[in-house]
C-alpha cells in the first residue's frame, strides 16, 4: 500500500499555501486524472465499518489457512511501520 499525499479539495479552500508544506513536493496542482488499465488475477472488495470476527465463518479458512488474514491485520502488515518494514 503505497503512502501518497493527497489533497481533498472540497475541504482545503486555499491549495497553493499546501505545497511549501509537503518536504516530498509530491502535491502538483496541475496534475489531472488519468485512467489506467491493469491486468489483475483477483479483486478482493471488502466493505464494512465493524471489525469482522472471522472465526465465525469457517469457510474463509482463517486460522486454519496461511495467508488467510483480516483487513485490520492486513494493513498492519503492510503499514511502513509495520512488522514487514515494507516500504
């Protein structure tokens, strides 16, 4: 999960005082959407706004499978700061 700066303009009203601020001059207010296309294997789309207790649905194979995780314990794993170091 790659860490990337953005910026919401329906809630920051005055964008050119926001560049000075980013030491990464990674904000280019000239920059326009794009469309890409990627060749995938899956998609996984999981929506919710509780933690999912996943041993309740056997079927999924968490704790049973490696590799199966949670969306929590996912992030953790890929956050920068994370037991993965991943960057």
């Amino acid at each position: 999960m790659p860490l990337r700066a953005t910026i919401e303009k329906d809630y920051c009203n005055r964008l050119p005082d926001v560049r000075p601020g980013c030491e990464h001059q990674a904000i280019n207010l000239l920059y326009r959407p794009s469309q890409r296309r990627l060749t995938v294997g899956a998609i996984v789309l999981a929506t919710g706004a509780r933690p999912f207790d996943p041993t309740i649905k056997s079927e999924y194979g968490y704790g049973r499978i490696p590799g199966v995780v949670t969306n929590l314990e996912f992030e953790r794993i890929v956050c920068p700061t994370g037991p993965t170091l991943a960057v």
